[in-house]
C-alpha cells in the first residue's frame, strides 16, 4: 500500500472555510498535529460540531469540557458570539485579547473574572477604575466591585495582605484598605495612594493621617491634614510627636493655638533636663502650680543625690517665684481683688525658702570637704562655713532641713579649730558632737581629738567683733547665734568664704530721695559736734562712737539694726 498525505487537501479546506470536507479529509488519514488544527480552527469559526468530533479524535478532554460550557452558554439568551471568542481566546491563554473582546461585548466582569483566577490583580484593579463612578456593571445580581471584595477577603485568609489592600483599594473601599495598610506599618504604600485621594475624602484621609500619627511619620502625617486644611489636628500632630519649630511656626500663623503648645513644651523640657525653660514655659502656659511642683521635684532628686548646690539653686528658684506671686497679689489688693492675707503667707514662704537657699549652698562645701578626697576650700573657709550653718541651724524653732546633718557641721567645724587654735570653740563642737550618733569610722577619731583637746588651753585665738558697736561676740553663742550679743546688730556674710563682713544696715528717712542718699554716702562727713545743719545733717564722735545723724531732731543715736522711719544710725 502507498500512504498519500491528505494534509494539502485539508489545510485548502481550511483556508476556504469549508469544515465539512475538511472533516472527511481527515477522515481518510492525518496526522495528529492536523486534526488539531481542524478542531482549533473550528472553534474559532463557531463550527462546535466540527471541533467538537476532532476532539473527540484526539482524546483532547479539556477542549471537549470547554465545548460542553459553551453550548450551555449559548442557552442564555444574553450571550453572543463574542463572549464565547474571548472564552476561548482565555482558554487558549491569550488574556489580553480575550479581555479585550470581553469588553466589547460589555462583560467587563467576565474580564475581571478571568484575571482574578490569574491572580493578576493589577490588571483587574485597572478595568475597575477605568469605569467610571455609579456607572457599576452588573451581572447575576454582582457588580464587580463585589467581585474584588470577594477576591479581598480571600487573600487575607491567605495572608496575602498588601494584595488585599489593593484588591480593597479598586473597590473603593478605601477605609478597609487603609487599615490594612496602617497596621502593617506599610506607610510609604498608603501616602501614595493618599496622594491620589480626593480631599473631599475627609474621613479616610484623617484615618491615614491617624496611622501616620500612630507610627510617628511626621512628614506623611502633616502633609495629609494639610490637604484637608485640619490646621487643629496639625497642631495636636506637631505636639504628640514633639515637632515643637513646626508647632511654633504654625502658631505664629494661628495665633489661637498657641497656648495650646506650652504645657506640653514645658513637660517635654522637664523630661530633657531643661528646667529652666520648663519654668518659664511652665508660667506662659498659666501653670505656676505646675512650674513650682516641677522645683519641689528637683529639691527632693537633688538632696537625695546629695547635690545640695543644685538644691540650694533650686530652692533660690522657688523663693524667687514666691516673691513674684506676693508682688502679683500687692497689686491685685491694690485693685481691691486680693484675697485674704496671701501675701504674708507668700513672703513668709519667700523667706524661709531663701533661708535653706543659703544653707543648702553652704553645706555643700562641708559634704564635699568630709566625703571627697581633695577640697580647693583652705582651713579658714571650712571653719567659717561650718560656723554659718551652726549659727543657721541652732536658731530657736528652726527645723534643720531634710539631708543637712547637723553632725558634719560640727565634725567639720572641731577639725579646724584646732588649727586655727580655737580651743574653746573646740571644746563645745566636741561636747555637742558627744550627744549625737557618729559614723563608725568617726567615733574613734572624734574620741582620741576630744582628749586631745582638752590638754590645750580655754580660750580662743580671735573673737567675732561687731561691726556696729565694736563689742566682742563667741564665735558660737548659745542664745544670739547670728546677731551681737550686745546691739543685736546681725551679721552678714560673703557667699564665698562666709567669712563675716564690715557692714551695718540703716533706713533713710521717708523724705530722704535714693539720688541724695548716695550722693551723701560718697561725701566724707566733717567729724565735729556741729554739722551742716543748712541741709540736716550733723556728724558727731563723743570718743566711744561716731553718730551720722540725717534729717530734723536731735542727734541722739541709734541701737537698734536700724528703725522704720526718722534717723539713720551708721556706727563704725
């Protein structure tokens, strides 16, 4: 037998368009490859009889299924032949243009399908929003927004979220998306699409800014509220993440926000060890209630931390804000808006403030001569800052303050008397240092210098002299500790040494101008029993005292520390 190949014959039929002969010419022996040409061609020409028996030829089953679906398809009486080319077209993997004839026979969805199988979301997100707004397509009762949020809900069962967000995104569920986006810290993904956003979207737009805020991406956040003009939601932005020259700056353009900044800058200046300005942030936010809790704090860490000069700095802080308020509280009285007797007990409080001010400052130098292994104090300095704090602390009725022990006084105070050969003095620190607990690694010390002392003589090297009257004082009264025993004069001291100083207070009298008073104190006054009496004035020295008598009446002089009114007395 001779085979004679019936392929030319066959591929003429096809070309012709003439499926029935074509069928028989295959009949009479093809190779495979032929009838799958026939079957694929017939497809394509509609011909489903014809492919459907060169499938069958081949055992093809997938094509053979295809065929069954389109004959069912044709039974509804919607479908065209152009919804069944783009089936086939899909079928045989050519995606595109089966989408393409999808859309023109208006099956958008059946396009949207098809790319949702593939997975190809950016594709079916791009026939979504190519439709335009209210114009859905609707198919079996399922519009194709549907069909993304479907495809969605899938993909975060499967954990597929950024492909969720935008499945979620083309369906314009914008909110859903957003969340998505926002809990997963995928922020540079959503600013982009906030960029897209209209700013009508106000509510998904502030949910953005929300997870921006959340996450701390300043730059996403402030550039979202400015699209939708939230100039008070900036603010708060600018306050929460600390962005404190944006938040001025935005201030200065809504001044009514301002005050909204202070507090907060104060807290946030607290927290950084900036307590200064805290303080006065603190007052320019109308929080001095807040401004003197923040000292107290910083008093009670530093005396804990044995930092008694930035307790005494502190406390100088806190008597300075006292005075302020009782000047505020002068004027309010003068406009008759004062209440009650604040402003003493504000002064009272401004005293005794500046009080352990002074006592903190000085018994740092003492704590720091005891406990460090070097000090830049001389002998003479400890000796007369320990005898300023005893004066201080001994006062009648006044409590020590908390952290000042009144023991490294006087440890500090017995160790340099004698050197400075005040023996005397000596002998009462080591008396009272005896009633008192001692370090351990004192008691010894404090013991052998306390026999010591006693083999040296009762007295002291030099006495404390008054500047006013020229009586010697003890260097340690038990009664008048920091006044003259004998005028009551007291005493002042230099804040660098503590060492007593020449100085006498006096008043001038009502009448009396500042100008004068200074052009008088520069003048050397004439020492006889008749002064210039044409301007009030009379210098008098009766050889036990010189009396400056300023102003009418006599020229009987003074012994008080200065009086509320007439004369001033300046004794020398």
């Amino acid at each position: 037998t001779i085979d004679v190949p019936q392929s030319p014959s066959l591929y003429q039929y096809l070309n012709l368009g003439e499926f029935e002969k074509a069928y028989k010419v295959a009949c009479l022996g093809v190779t495979e490859g032929d009838w799958r040409d026939l079957a694929i061609t017939a497809l394509t020409r509609l011909r489903l009889d014809i492919s459907r028996k060169a499938f069958i030829r081949i055992r093809d089953v997938g094509y053979i299924e295809l065929l069954e679906r389109i004959e069912l398809s044709k039974q509804d009486p919607e479908c065209n032949e152009n919804i069944i080319k783009a089936d086939i077209l899909a079928f045989q993997g050519k995606y595109n243009e089966a989408a393409k004839v999808y859309n023109r026979a208006n099956q958008a969805r059946k396009a949207v399908e098809m790319y949702l199988d593939l997975r190809d979301w950016k594709a079916a997100q791009e026939i979504v929003e190519s439709l335009q707004d209210g114009k859905e397509q609707k198919y079996n009762g399922m519009s194709m927004t549907d069909l993304l949020k479907r495809q969605a809900e899938w993909l975060v069962d499967v954990n597929d979220y950024k492909a969720a967000a935008d499945m979620y995104w083309g369906a314009r569920e914008y909110e859903t998306a957003i969340s998505i986006l926002g809990e997963n810290k995928w922020l540079d993904e959503l600013a982009n699409k906030m960029r897209k956003l209209d700013k009508l979207k106000r509510r998904e737009l502030t949910m953005a800014a929300q997870f921006f805020e959340k996450h701390k991406a300043h730059s996403y956040a402030k550039e979202t509220y400015m699209k939708i003009e939230d100039v008070e939601s900036l603010m708060d932005l600018h306050i929460k993440l600390e962005k404190w020259g944006d938040a001025f700056a935005l201030a200065k353009s809504h001044p009514q926000y301002a005050k909204r900044i202070f507090l907060p800058y104060a807290q946030w200046l607290a927290m950084n060890d900036k307590f200064e300005q805290a303080q006065r942030a603190f007052q320019e936010a109308g929080r001095p209630d807040q401004s003197l809790f923040l000292l107290q704090q910083l008093i009670h860490n530093a005396i804990t931390e044995n930092r008694y000069q930035d307790a005494g700095y502190y406390y100088w802080l806190l008597a300075q804000e006292h005075l302020k308020m009782a000047c505020e509280e002068q004027k309010k009285k003068a406009e008759g808006k004062g209440l009650g007797n604040r402003e003493g007990r504000l002064l009272k409080r401004f005293l005794d403030f500046s009080s352990k001010a002074d006592i903190y400052y000085a018994f740092n130098s003492i704590f720091d001569s005891e406990t460090q292994p070097f000090t830049t104090l001389s002998p003479q300095e400890i000796f007369d800052t320990s005898l300023f704090l005893l004066r201080s602390l001994s006062a009648q009725g006044y409590e020590v303050p908390y952290g000042v022990s009144l023991t490294y006084c006087l440890y500090a105070l017995a160790k340099q008397c004698r050197e400075l050969r005040a023996f005397k003095l000596a002998r009462k620190a080591f008396k009272r240092l005896s009633d008192l607990r001692l370090p351990a690694l004192w008691r010894r010390s404090v013991e052998l210098d306390n026999l010591m002392i006693r083999t040296t003589q009762f007295a002291d090297k030099e006495e404390l002299f008054c500047p006013r009257c020229g009586s010697a004082n003890p260097l340690l009264s038990d009664d008048k500790l920091s006044n003259c025993v004998v005028c009551g004069h007291k005493f002042m001291y230099s804040f660098i040494s503590f060492e007593t100083l020449p100085l006498v207070e006096f008043k001038l009298t009502n009448d009396l101008t500042d100008e004068k008073a200074e052009i008088l104190m520069k003048e050397v006054p004439v020492i006889g029993d008749v002064g210039r009496a044409d301007e009030g004035i009379e210098f008098t020295d009766d050889g036990e005292a010189q009396t400056l008598q300023i102003g009418e009446g006599s020229a009987e002089p003074e012994t008080g520390g200065g009086g509320g009114g007439g004369a001033a007395a300046a004794a020398a």
